[in-house]
C-alpha cells in the first residue's frame, strides 16, 4: 500500500508540485518506509551542508542505501539503467528524478555526465556511488573519477557520506547487503525478516569542486569515507537522530 502511494504521489502531485514540495513529500516517504520495515537511521555530521549543486558521494551496500539517503537529503540519483525496468520500484526512482546510464556503452557517461552538470548548475543535489558496484560493507572499493566531473564543470561541492549498517549493538550485518548472484526479491525478503536493522549515515566535510582535478576529487572523497567507517560505531558514536517519524514535515 505504501508504495502504490508513492507512485500515486508521484504520478498525480509531483506534475503540479514544486522542487521543494517534491523534496519534502520524497523525505516524508522515505522516512515512513524506513518505519515500516523497523529500520533506525541516524546521521552523523552536517548531511544538509550546503544547499545545491552539491554532489553527494557514497559507499555503496545496498538498494537500501537510496531510501535511507532521501529520508534526509533528498535528491536525484545516477543509477545504472537496468533499474528502470524493475517492477513498482523502477517507476519510482524514475519520477523523482533519477538520472540513468548504460553502462555497456562508454559513451553514455559524457551524455549522463553534461545532464548531471546541468542539474546541479541549476542547484539540484545528485548522488553517484562511485565505487560502481555494491559490497558487503566491509571494506570501501575503489572510486572511479568519471563520474565526479559533472560537480567539478558545475563548480560545486563534493559531500563524502559513509554508509554502514549495524545491529543496534554496534555490530556490523550483512542483512543488507544486495551482492553477487543474490536477487532483488531475496535481499527485500531478507530486511523484511530482521527484527530490527540500524544505519549510520557519517557526512565529511564537503569538498570544494572548482580547485580539484576529478581523480584528486575521487581519492579525496574515498579516503574521507574510509576514514569515517574506522570512526566509533553506531552504538557509541554522538548522533544526531534523524531516523523514521523524526521531524517528518
């Protein structure tokens, strides 16, 4: 039901509504999804700094990693095309904004790349994973540069947030994780049957575009990434508490 709401919102409102209008009904349904599958988020570090042509850049983990984002800072998103496809929630991701790209063919990224500028010229927030794939979350792969030239021709600010998923007790779980062979229908069953699953989401401090090279920019970011994932865990670290139902406009 909550989804058939989402795309009612998406399909009826989002034509008639504004930019921010669209942000606040994103986050709201975000936040409420979150609610419903007993999912505790909490945001360390100035998630909101800035307030556009910001590129948000992110270890990636799972397809929950989108919701758990937009629940506090929506924005769009570049995501590979193959998702556009998926059932209900490839309709989703496609009407708020989701910018998508083959990646089979090299030269869609300098078509994603001018649009991704464009949007953020224009004060958009985009987020990229630019490890290009998903991990188990225990280590941070390597981020391709490629897709960071967008926020450098915008002259922009880079946003490195980590992502890790944990017990509640500080513990880190593989609950999450949308790996290998493992199908989409597997993983959603698996986080419907936790009894409870806690993210972290830690933002660095952001990083000025305009002087950066994209490559310096990628290795800037991953290692701000790194560096927050060897920080204290969820269970002791301060946070600010921006989980579900938390100031939900």
């Amino acid at each position: 039901m909550h989804v058939f709401a989402g795309l009612a919102t998406t399909t009826f409102v989002f034509p008639r509504a504004d930019a921010e209008r669209r942000r606040r009904l994103v986050r709201r349904w975000c936040r409420r999804l979150l609610e419903l599958r007993n999912v505790d988020a909490r945001v360390h570090g100035a998630i909101a700094a800035h307030g556009g042509n910001v590129l948000l850049v992110a270890n990636h983990i799972s397809w929950l990693d989108i919701f758990v984002l937009n629940a506090h800072r929506p924005a769009r998103f570049i995501a590979k095309s193959e998702l556009a496809g998926w059932p209900l929630v490839g309709r989703l991701i496609r009407d708020t904004g989701t910018i998508f790209i083959e990646r089979a063919r090299r030269s869609d990224t300098h078509r994603v790349n001018r649009r991704a500028a464009e949007a953020l010229a224009a004060g958009d927030v985009i987020v990229v994973f630019p490890e290009g794939t998903t991990s188990d979350g225990s280590e941070v792969l390597r981020f391709h540069g490629s897709l960071l030239q967008p926020i450098v021709d915008a002259q922009g600010h880079v946003l490195p947030v980590a992502i890790r998923y944990h017990d509640g007790e500080g513990l880190r779980t593989n609950v999450a994780e949308y790996v290998g062979e493992q199908s989409f229908a597997q993983s959603f069953w698996r986080v419907c049957g936790a009894r409870r699953l806690c993210v972290d989401l830690v933002a660095a401090p952001a990083l000025p575009a305009r002087t950066m090279h994209r490559r310096e920019l990628a290795r800037s970011a991953e290692e701000a990434i790194r560096t927050a994932l060897a920080g204290p865990d969820g269970a002791t670290a301060p946070a600010i508490r921006g989980g579900p139902g938390a100031g939900s406009p």
